[in-house]
C-alpha cells in the first residue's frame, strides 16, 4: 500500500487516519505494519464502503480537501470496489535502535553466520563485506556510482544493501549510504585497528527531503536539523533544488524536535 510522504508526516501528527483505496480484493490485513519514511504506519481495519456511504468527515480524516476531492480520486478503476482503510502511527522503525546498537564479540559471530548465509546464497559469490567495505570507504556517494565500482547492475546491488539494512548494518540517505555504528563495529573487528573514518554529521539528523534538496543544503554546510535553524522557509524555497514538498517535510521534522525555522524578518 503506497502512502505519499506528505500523508506518512500527517499520520505521524494524528492528522489523518483513513485512507481509501480501489482494489479488487484487500492488499493489507488489520495489524499490517508499513515502514515509511517517518517510521511504522499501522493498519486498524479494513471495510468495504459504497460511494454513497462516505462523507465530508472521511475525507478530512483521509487528507483530502472536500468530498468531492475524495471522490474524484476514487473515480479511476470504477469496478473494483472501495476499501476503507484505518491507519495509526505505530512508533519509529525498529531498525533504527538496531542500528545504534554495537554488538558485543557474540553478537559479532551471529551477524557473521547470518552474512555468510546471504554470501552462499548469492548467485555471484560473496559479497556482504565488499559492499560493507565499499560503502564504508565510500559514504553518501550515489548507489549507480559504487555498483559500478564492482560491475554491478545498480537494482540488483541496491537490493543486496537492502538485505544489510535489514540486519542494522547500513542507512540509507537520500544521496548513497553509510554505515550504521552497529555496521561499523563488524567491519572493525575484521580488521587489525578500527578504520579512520569522516565524523558523522553532529546533531539532528535531516529527514528524508530528496537528493536535490539534499544536495543544496549540504553545498551550504547543512546536515542537521539544528543548522537548518539558520534559514527562514524562503531562504530555503530560494536554494535550487529545494521545493515546498522539501520544506514541509523540514518544518515538519522541526516541530518534532521543538525546533523551527528561522523568522522570515530575521
């Protein structure tokens, strides 16, 4: 079930917990839990619904601006039938403590056994510590670029990096990747001394706003939520690269983190 960014930040808010869907048959189950962008986005029922049924009210609680505005939305696939479909915010994505957390020497040995097993498995041999190696050596650079490092496909390699996001081990960002701590410590304990490494960005981290975005507030040295504090919103929207959609999810990211933009006057 696909949820738009600008929804998954309203779910967050508690601003909208309905969405409606055509579809032959129902493709989520109450309890589903979705990762998104903003952490995990619960399904708490599902019901077929007629046209006639839904009102002003529903469309609120689903984002939409009228009734109408709902309805023409539903317009498209006419012959399958509507499904309402309730949704909470459901907490952060458990992979991001996973991420923080360094295992000890035990746990050390147990992701190895499971990277083995990806490596057995893999029809071009091993791979998990060449592509941790490659991101570590290479943070934030774009995933074609280190594919082709290795003369890889980019959809299969990012499709593998996946796999070692699932075990805590990388983040993905909007531009590239780098190493969790958790990444990091089973890197190190291959190796004589740990690796010297560029230091993390200090502070907030950005919310996901898109490389575009991304890389107009890096090319003025914003890589924290605390420093996009500096800017007012316009400041902001005059960065080429940066649109309102980037801005939101910023503003958004900010009250979160009881921070705000700068005054406009300022």
């Amino acid at each position: 079930m696909m949820i738009r960014p600008a929804e998954q930040a309203a779910i967050k808010r508690g601003d909208i917990d309905l969405a409606f869907r055509r579809w032959a048959s129902p493709r989520v189950v109450v309890g589903t839990r979705m990762r998104t962008s903003v952490g995990l986005v619960e399904v708490t029922s599902v019901e077929s619904v007629s046209p006639d049924s839904l009102t002003a009210d529903d469309a609120r609680r689903a984002g939409a601006a009228s009734l109408d505005t709902l309805l023409t939305a539903l317009a498209a696939r006419p012959d399958d039938p509507i499904w309402r479909v309730g949704l909470t915010y459901a907490g952060p994505d458990p992979r991001e403590a996973l991420r923080s957390t360094v295992p000890d020497a035990a746990g050390i040995a147990e992701i190895e056994q499971r990277l083995a097993r990806l490596d057995r498995a893999s029809k071009i041999g091993a791979w998990t510590h060449q592509t941790l190696d490659l991101i570590d050596e290479n943070p934030e650079r774009r995933a074609p670029d280190l594919a082709a490092q290795v003369g890889r496909e980019t959809a299969d390699f990012k499709k593998d990096v996946r796999k070692l996001k699932e075990l805590g081990l990388t983040e993905s960002l909007d531009i590239g990747y780098r190493l969790s701590p958790r990444g990091e410590a089973v890197v190190d304990a291959r190796l004589p001394a740990p690796r010297v490494r560029v230091p993390r960005p200090s502070g907030t981290p950005l919310p996901k706003i898109g490389a575009p975005a991304t890389r107009a507030l890096r090319a003025v040295g914003v890589r924290s939520l605390e420093a996009v504090t500096a800017y007012s919103s316009d400041e902001l929207l005059a960065m080429h690269g940066v649109g309102p959609i980037a801005v939101a999810r910023l503003k958004d990211a900010l009250r979160d983190a009881g921070l705000a933009f700068k005054d406009a006057a300022g």
